[in-house]
C-alpha cells in the first residue's frame, strides 16, 4: 500500500540526504588531509629558508661582535625552526600529517637525506660559530646549496602529492555529484511514474464509471493524497449502486402489479359482462317479483284465519287436557292409599301366620305331653291335633292371601306407572298446547311482518326498475375504466421497459459495505447510503408481501448499514444540535426492522385485504418516520 507523494519524496531523499552528509564530511576530511599537507609544504619550505638565514645570522654573528648575543639568540631561533620543522615532518602535531603516514619512499628518502644533511650542516654552523673560520665558510656553501636542492625538491615533491590528492578529492567529489544527482534524477522518475500509475488508475475507474460498469472501481494501490478521489468515486459508486438497486427493486413492483392488475382486468371483464346479463335477470326477475308479492300478499290473508282456527283449538285443548291432568291425579292418590292399604293387610297377615306358628307349637307341645299322660292324655291329643290341623289351615290360608295381596301389588304398581305415563303425556300435551299457543302468537306476529315487508316489498319493486337502469349506467363506466386502466397499464409497462433499458446500461454488483469503508464515508454519504438503504428495504418488502410472501429483507436494526454506522454517526455529530436527532431515529428505525416478524406473525398471507391493512396501518408510516428524521439530519 502506497504512502502520501510527501512520505515517498522523503523516503527517497534520505539515502540522498545521507549521501550528502558522507560527502560533506568526505570533504571536511580531504579539506583537512590537504591542509594537513599544506603544513607539511611550509614547513619543508622553512627548512630551505632556514638554511640561508642560518648562515647569514652566523656570519654576522662572527663579524659584528658587538651584537653577536643578537645574532646568537636568532640562531638559536632559526635553530629551533629546523627542529620544529624536522618535528612536524617526523611526527606531524596538531592536524598535520607527517612523512611517513605518506606511505611515499620517496618523499621518506628526500626526507632523511635532508634530515641527514642537516645534522651535518648544523654540526659544521657549530663549529663555525665557534672558531669563525673562514675555510668553513665555503664548506658550509657547498653544504648549503645541497640542503637548498634537497628541501626544495621535498617541498615540491610534497606540493605534487598534495596537488595529487586535490584532483583525486576533485574527481571524487564530481562522482558523487554525478551519482547524487542520477539518484535524484531516478527517484523524481520513479515517483513521477508512481503518480502516473495512480492517475492511470483513479483514470481507469473514471473511464469504467464512463461505461456504466461500477464493478471495476477497486483501485489496488494508490498514494494517500488520491485517496480522497478514490473514496469520493467508491462513495458515488456504492450510492449509483444502491439508486440502481432500489429502481431496481421498484421497478420489479411496478411490473408485478401491473401483471396482477392485468390479471385482474381479465378477471373483471367478464364481470362486467355477468353484470350486464345479471342486470337484464334482474329486470326480469323485477317483474316476478311484482306478481310473486301479490300472491303473497293474498296466502298470508288466508294463512292468518288459519293460524286463528288453530288458536282457538290449541286452547280448547290445553283446557281439555287440564281436566285430564286433575282426574289422573285423583287416580294416583286412590292408588296410592290403596297400595298403603295392602300393606297394612300384609301386616295383618304376617301377625296371623306368627300366631298360627306358635299355636302349631303349643299342639305339638299338647301333642307330646297327651302321649306321656298316656290313656288320660288321649282326649287331650285329639284336641291338640285338631289344633294343629285348625293352625296349619291358618298358616294355608296367610300364604294364599299372601300371593293374592303380591298379584294385587303387582297390579297396583302397574296401574300407579300407567298413572304416571298418563300425567306425563297430559304434562306434555299441556307443554305442547303451551308451545303451539306460542307458536301461533308468534307466527301471527310473523304473518304480520311478512304482510308489513310483502307491502314495503311491493313498493320497493317499483322502484327497481330505475335502480336497474342505474346499475346499467353503472355497468357501462365501469366498461370505460377497466379500457382507460387498460391503456394505464401498457403506458406503464412502457416506462418500467425504459427504466429496464436503463438499467442494463450500467454493470454492478450488489457490494457488502464492510466497517472500514463506513469509518472512511463522510457525513453526508453515510446519511445518503443509509437513505437509499433503507428505501430499497420497504421496495423489498413491498415487492414480497404483495405476493403474499414473507419479506427476505433485514429484520435486526443493529445490522443494517444504519445501525452498523451509528457509532460512526454520533462520533461525528458529538456536541451539535444533531445528536438527539440520532436517539429520536433509534426507536422507530427498530420499529421498521421488527415489522418482518410482526407481518409473519401476526398478517394472513393469503389475504390481500389483511397484507394492504398492514401496509397502510403500520410499514408505511414508520417508513415515513424514519424517512423524517433523514432529513432533518440531511438538513442540518
């Protein structure tokens, strides 16, 4: 990923800049070695100098006596110049250089020659000043002119090695200027073609949008001062995208609705054409009715006298049946003080049978105390046996009245259920006398209210006739609409035709909006997508309950390319005016998402009344809500 133009030039400058800095010390370097041998050359040249001052102040100082400690203390100093001189080309001080670090034979031979001929030079000035001799002097010339050659020769031997190093420094100060600057020139080229290739890029996708293609607006590496252009085209990109995808959408619905209202034009025209049949039946069945009524009117006359006639009968019966009611009930109670009866007599006859039980035991007991009495007990067991006899007939006797008093029961009961059965039917003729006294009162009443409708039917009918002929006004414009509708329709296939026309003028694809590119959108293209988000979101929803299908669109707020940036919303409308908007929007925007579970659960498919009744009532307004708050943020 490409750098801003700036980080690139700063990036390729620093070898540069470094480059530079090497050079700049380079130079302070060479600029040193060179004055390094530029002492090197003033002190070979005090050596040749030294010599002829050496040798004069000597020869004054052997001439003019009077100032030989003047001339004394200038040969200790010409002295002390050669030595210092010798020091600096032996050892070097300071920043000078010294001989040896030449690595140069030559100047180290010259070197010691002159250091050798100033051994014997100054030993020969010794003792010249010592003795002032004469034939020294010419010693000493001779001496002198070869230390004069020989420091000269040093001293330009080292002036051609500094002069040496000076055109090498030259040389390699024009290389690396050469080098700096083809570098320079190289990174101005790579940069000028990196922007080019930026430009080239951010071209191409210009030239795609050109085209109508919005898939290729990727751009793969750029410089971050593009960037800006870049992120303006992906921001009119994704938003022709999401105009494109919600004409789209909307255009889907027109085409759809336009098939049903076609479908229902075809299913309306025949419609029209039952009507018109119907409303010829109806005129006919108008006249019908007119006679059907007089005839009514004429059998609820006759059906009153006769619900009259079964009025007076239906009484005379319930007051008949009363009668029956107050005999059976008489019967019953007879029966019942009979049925008392027979149970007392049953317990008569018990008693009976027990006394004839215990008198069949006295006779025996008689019985058995005769036998024991023996002849004077015989006349007292013919009277105990005719006991016995006397209760066994008695105990024959119970038993039979025993059977007749349980047939007698028998028939008691019976008559006391056939009592009953007959209460029971006079309690229902009673009830059905009841209901058929009510029955006739309400039959009167409706016998009544057919008259009273048969005459407000009567008179009704006669103005059928002209409602009739309304309905056949009616009839004919609904024949017009369904031709002007008919006509509505082709135009409106036309336009959706066009908009599809125009729609396959441009190439794209429905791009996921990922979290890095909504914390790059500004302000405005956020509101804008989540605009053309959102109306392509109701477009979908339109198009999917209009089917009767439940709607494949977003169902949690928190996802929706809103809620997805709402973080991003209130960070950048933090401490203005624009911030409560943002909590006003929260609720009805999670209102609109809930609609598809609400619509699901809660809305018959299969109803179109009930899908157009949810719609209305409660998709479009929240849309509308929702759409509010938009704009006042677009506003502000």
């Amino acid at each position: 990923m490409r750098k801003s133009i700036i980080a690139r030039l700063f990036l390729t400058f620093i070898p540069i800049f470094i480059a530079l800095l090497v050079i700049f010390f380079y130079f302070l370097y060479e600029v040193n070695q060179l004055r390094s041998f530029g002492v090197l050359i003033n002190q070979a040249g005090i050596l040749s100098l030294s010599t002829q001052a050496y040798l004069k102040d000597a020869h004054f100082f052997c001439e003019i006596k009077q100032k030989s400690s003047l001339y004394a203390e200038k040969i200790k100093k010409s002295k002390n110049n050669v030595k210092e001189a010798f020091s600096y080309l032996k050892e070097g001080k300071g920043n000078s250089k010294n001989v040896k670090s030449l690595a140069d034979e030559k100047a180290l031979d010259l070197l010691k020659e002159v250091d050798k001929g100033y051994e014997e030079f100054l030993d020969k000035m010794d003792r010249y000043i010592s003795t002032c001799e004469e034939e020294l002097v010419l010693k000493i010339d001779e001496e002198v002119e070869r230390l004069l050659t020989k420091s000269m020769e040093l001293t330009n031997y080292l002036a051609s090695i500094s002069q040496s190093e000076m055109n090498k420094m030259l040389l390699s100060l024009i290389i690396l200027f050469l080098l700096i600057s083809t570098l320079l020139v190289l990174a101005l080229i790579f940069t000028y073609k990196s922007v080019r290739n930026s430009l080239k890029e951010i071209n191409k996708v210009i030239k795609n949008l050109e085209k109508g293609n919005f898939k290729e607006v990727n751009v793969s590496s750029v410089f971050d001062d593009f960037k800006p252009i870049v992120l303006s085209l992906n921001n009119l990109s994704m938003t022709f995208e999401k105009t494109l995808a919600g004409m789209n959408t909307a255009n889907k619905v027109i085409v759809d609705t336009i098939k049903n209202q076609k479908e229902s034009i075809n299913e309306i025209s025949p419609l029209a054409l039952q009507i018109d049949s119907l409303v010829d039946k109806v005129d006919e069945s108008g006249k019908e009715l007119t006679e059907a009524i007089a005839l009514i009117e004429q059998s609820t006359e006759e059906m009153k006298s006769a619900i009259s006639e079964i009025s007076q009968n239906t009484l005379a019966t319930a007051e008949r049946s009363k009668l029956v009611r107050a005999s059976a009930e008489e019967t019953q109670e007879t029966v019942l003080s009979l049925e008392k009866a027979m149970h007392q007599i049953r317990d008569i006859t018990e008693i009976i049978r027990g006394i004839a039980e215990q008198t069949n035991l006295l006779a025996l007991n008689a019985s058995i105390e005769a036998a024991r009495a023996g002849e004077a007990g015989k006349g007292f067991a013919v009277v105990a046996n005719e006991v016995k006899e006397l209760a066994k007939k008695v105990s024959d006797f119970t038993g039979d009245i025993e059977r007749i008093m349980e047939e007698l029961s028998q028939q008691v009961k019976n008559a006391v259920e056939k009592v009953e059965i007959t209460k029971e039917m006079v309690d229902e003729v009673e009830k059905a006398s009841t209901t058929i006294a009510g029955a006739v009162e309400e039959q009167t009443a409706v016998t009544n209210s057919i008259v009273e409708s048969a005459l407000q039917t009567k008179e009704r009918s006669f103005s059928l006739i002209s409602e009739i002929e309304d309905l056949r006004k009616v009839s004919e414009k609904l024949k017009r609409v369904l031709a002007e509708f008919q006509a509505e329709c082709r135009v409106l296939e036309e336009i959706t035709l066009t908009y599809q026309i125009i729609g396959e003028l441009y190439v794209f694809e429905e791009r996921a909006i990922t979290d890095e590119t909504l914390k790059n959108l500004d302000l405005n293209s956020l509101i804008n997508l989540a605009i053309l988000g959102h109306v392509n979101w109701k477009m979908q929803f339109l198009s999917s309950a209009i089917r009767g299908r439940v709607p494949q669109v977003e169902r949690d707020h928190r996802k929706c390319l809103l809620g997805r940036s709402m973080e991003y919303l209130r960070m950048k409308l933090a401490h203005t005016s624009l911030a409560g908007l943002l909590d006003k929007l929260e609720e009805p925007h999670a209102k609109m998402h809930q609609l598809v579970e609400r619509f699901e659960r809660e809305v018959n498919l299969k109803d179109i009344e009930d899908i157009l009744k949810f719609i209305d009532k409660e998709v479009l307004p929240t849309f509308a809500e929702v759409m509010g708050y938009f704009k006042e943020l677009k506003k502000g």
